[in-house]
C-alpha cells in the first residue's frame, strides 16, 4: 500500500456492518484501519481517509484528517410533502417537547442523544444525561405504526441496493422489495435534491386498521456513515460511504451544504 492509497477508518467499537464494510474494502484494494486512539489519526493525517463509525467519534477525527462528513438537513423530514410523511413532524427543542401533554413519537434528528420512541407526554422525556438539556433539538411526530421498514442507500438520485430491517417495529432483516424501491424513486425523483449525493433513506407501509390500502410513508433519512446495512449489498453500501464520508478536496459544490459541522 502506498501513502495514495484510500484508507476506510473504523471506529473501536465493531459491529456486523463494520466488519462486512471492511471486507468490502479489502477485496477492492483499499487500506483498512481501526481508530484506536490520537496515533491511528497522526499516522493516517494527509492520506486519502473514509470513515464510518459513529458521529461523537468522527467529531474528533474529521477537522485533522480533511474529512467531509454527509448528512440531511435536521429539518429535511419536516420539509417533505404531506404524501410522502403522512403525518406531522416538526423539529424543536427538548424544552419545547417538555410540555407535551399527548402521546407523540420524539427523537433526535441525526445522534442517539435519547431513545428513539412514543413518550405518553412530554413529563416522560429524559431531563438530564450526556448531551441532553433544553436546546437538545428533537423530531416529534404523531405516533404511526410501520408495519415494515426498508433502508435504502442512495447515490447520486439513486438506489444502490437495500434491505428490510423490520417489521412492526421489530428487528426482522430481509430482501428489498419492488414496491419500497418504487416508493424510494418516486420520492428522489421529487425531493432528491434535497438530500446529499450519498444518503441512507428510511421508508415503510403505513399499517392503518381503518384503511386497508397500502400507503408508503417516509421513515426517516440517514448519514450512510453510522448506518447499518442489514442485508443490503455491502460492495454497493461501501460505494455509498465513501462518498458520504470521505476527503474533503472531493466534495462537489452541491454537497458543500451537506457537510457535518463539529458541535
């Protein structure tokens, strides 16, 4: 390996997908390596670095190495027609989400500063902890029950490949369907400009007892850098990551929005 040769950098802490990204890396020639600690990053400063970990780590190491970190806009959810959320959403603050006095869906927009989930009213949110206080800003949602979830990765309009990775709200990874890479289209082919090149997009069928049709709904969308892959292609995951978290010198001007700034 040559000091030019693109390294994909892993954090500590290795999951499923951490593993089948490295493999991924290693049959196309790239250098891999593990953040260990300060001299992974002095050994690996002006080389051509990847990442994929979590965000709290990537903070540390993105400004030394030139990385350019992608991800949607906090509010992007909100901005999105009515057909393709099917429900409220609006990002504020925890302050604001304190005063709830109704059942609603609340989680950050990017990190995992407090669990993801249906709080009875704004008195059950947590108050206190790593990253939490009152300017912590949140997604509240009316409450929907998705009776499957499908992550797609998506590069350039496109989708590269994907999986289910549950079902009713239950972890359950499977094949990519026809119809949630039908619903993923219709919906870049609307919005895609409003998303980085490289995203990790989130979408299901809404499950209604009082309507029996199908309808597709957003879930959320992601940084493909912190995503899991589930049983999604991890040669076309990999092409996605590069991309979302990569040199800043190749960023491309319409990315430039995109790019992850340090808390």
């Amino acid at each position: 390996m040559t000091a030019s040769t693109p390294v994909l950098l892993t954090s500590a802490q290795e999951t499923g997908t951490t593993a089948l990204l490295t493999e991924a890396a290693a049959r196309r020639g790239l250098a891999t390596a593990v953040l260990t600690g300060p001299t992974t990053v002095e050994r690996l400063t002006g080389r051509p670095v990847h990442w994929y970990g979590g965000p709290l780590a990537a903070a540390r190491v993105a400004a030394p190495l030139g990385l350019a970190l992608l991800e949607p806009d906090d509010d992007w959810l909100t901005r999105l027609p009515a057909e393709f959320t099917r429900r409220r959403i609006e990002l504020t603050t925890l302050a604001e989400a304190w005063t709830l006095r109704r059942p609603a869906f609340v989680k950050p927009p990017a990190d995992k500063s407090l669990p993801p989930a249906v709080y009875p009213d704004g008195s059950r949110l947590p108050r206190t902890g790593e990253r939490i206080g009152p300017g912590t800003p949140v997604l509240v949602s009316e409450p929907v029950t998705f009776a499957a979830e499908y992550r797609l990765f998506v590069l350039d309009g496109e989708v590269r490949t994907g999986s289910r990775y549950a079902r009713f709200g239950r972890l359950d990874p499977g094949p990519l369907t026809i119809e949630a890479t039908a619903f993923a289209r219709r919906l870049l082919a609307a919005v895609g400009d409003t998303l980085p090149s490289a995203a990790a997009l989130d979408v299901g069928p809404l499950a209604d007892p009082y309507d029996p049709s199908e309808h597709w709904a957003v879930v959320e969308a992601n940084m493909p850098w912190f995503a899991h892959c589930y049983a999604a292609d991890p040669d076309r995951v990999l092409d996605v990551v590069l991309r979302a978290a990569g040199p800043s010198t190749a960023l491309t001007p319409a990315d430039r929005r995109f790019v992850r700034t340090a808390a």
